[in-house]
C-alpha cells in the first residue's frame, strides 16, 4: 500500500466468505466479535438472489453471527430501489423465496426484465418470454452478473450465463445493480456516513468483490475460502491488496496493520 490509509469502515461478502450455505467458515463468528470491538462501521453486502433478506438473516443468527437486518446490503435491495426509481413493472426473474423483496411491486403485464439466479425459472419457455419482453423495447435489469457461486458440493452456475445469453440474443445491455457495480458500493456506504478511500472490502469473489471494490477506490482482501479458485488474483487489475486464508486471518490482518 502507497500510504497508510484511515481504516473506518468493513464490507464484509457473506456466502463464501462467512459462510457456505449451512455452514459458517471456521472461526468466523469469533473473528466478527473481534473486528465489531474495534472502532469501524460494518456493512454486510451480498450478491445472493437465492433468499429475501429476512431468511438471510435467519440463516445468520442460526449459524450464531450476530447481525442485525440494517447492516445488510443486498442486490435485491438494490434492484427494488432501481424499478421504484424508473417506474416499471417487472418480469422478475428470480428465486421464489427472494420475492418477499419485491412486495408491493406491481409485476402483472410486465415492461422490464429483472433477472437474479432462479435455477427453477432458467427454461426454455420462461427465458423466451424475458426474450420477446426485450426484443419490445423492456429494459433489463441484472441483480448481479456472477459466473458462478459456491455450494457445499461443488461450484454451479450463477446469473451471469443467463444474462449474458439475453443480452446477446436482444443486441442489448443490462444494467446490472449489484456487485462489482460502484453504485453498489456507494450505496452499501452511504449510512456508515464513509467514503471509499476510508473502506475496505473482504470477499471470496476476486472479480465481483475484490475488483468491484478497488475499482470504487476502496482496499480489496481475497479470502481462499467458498468460490476462490487458486489463480484468481491474477485475473483483476490491480491486484488484490491482500490475500488471505480466511475471514479470521483478513480481520487479523485488519486488527493488526490498518488501525
């Protein structure tokens, strides 16, 4: 690092990084402890499309983090605020459980296109009607364009395919809301009352989390649990600012050399 920055404020990713579905990565709750002891404003923010943030944080207290529902940040959240804003109703695209975020939305004879990870929606028929929707003029609003995500048997696939495969198919462009989106960022930000230059930013997801948050002017740690792949910081530029094992050893390292 160039200069010794002014450390106010954590991003911290939650699957992958805190946790892989039912499971909480060893010695993270106890390290999350020890970082909330610490002078700095935390924000949880999370790509996952999987669950509204109410089951999100069900999961969480069960896996005994404590967190509270206003330290999260989610690309769900963020895509609501972007229809609210633009005024359109949206064919949404998305897991059944997540749609607890959409309450109150109007979604009948839709005008976009809202598209997350809804393994149980990715067919044929309902991806050609999200086709004809754009082909008419709908915007499309990605949650997130993740290659893929980390389950406890292995990697599968996450939106990003999917969104891709519609924006080629349409000659059009999404506008993606979640991370690695500097709006995203910005937002998750915004009530910590920090800017960018005074955070830094822990996750498993080189592309979308570290590179999102570098690029947004932030520090980015690389932890080697959930989705990380050994290679993976070579594929941003710059590079991580750090990498580490876990979770555990980046608040370590945070404990130890940032403040």
């Amino acid at each position: 690092m160039a200069a010794r920055r002014v450390l106010k404020a954590v991003l911290v990713d939650l699957s992958g990084t805190l946790h892989i579905e039912d499971l909480a990565v060893p010695g993270a709750q106890e390290a999350l402890k020890r970082l909330r002891n610490a002078p700095l404003a935390i924000r949880f923010v999370t790509n996952t499309t999987k669950e509204c943030k109410r089951s999100l944080l069900e999961r969480l207290r069960k896996l005994d983090f404590e967190i509270s529902e206003e330290e999260i940040f989610t690309s769900l959240t963020a895509a609501r605020n972007l229809v609210e804003q633009q005024k359109v109703r949206p064919m949404l695209l998305i897991d059944d459980s997540a749609l607890h975020d959409f309450e109150g939305i109007a979604t009948q004879d839709p005008n976009a296109v809202v598209i997350g990870l809804a393994p149980e929606h990715f067919n044929y028929e309902t991806l050609n009607k999200a086709f004809r929707l754009l082909l008419d003029g709908a915007p499309l609003i990605a949650i997130h364009k993740a290659r893929y995500y980390k389950k406890k048997d292995g990697l599968y696939l996450g939106p990003g395919p999917f969104v891709t495969g519609l924006e080629y198919a349409t000659d059009t462009k999404a506008t993606v809301v979640g991370k690695p989106s500097s709006t995203f960022f910005l937002e998750a930000l915004r009530s910590t009352g920090c800017s960018t230059d005074q955070a830094i930013m822990i996750g498993d997801d080189c592309r979308d989390d570290v590179g999102g948050a570098q690029n947004s002017g932030m520090l980015g740690i690389l932890v080697r649990t959930g989705k990380y792949r050994a290679g993976d910081e070579e594929k941003i530029d710059p590079a991580p600012y750090l990498i580490c094992d876990s979770f555990p050893q980046a608040v370590d390292h945070i404990l130890e050399q940032l403040l």
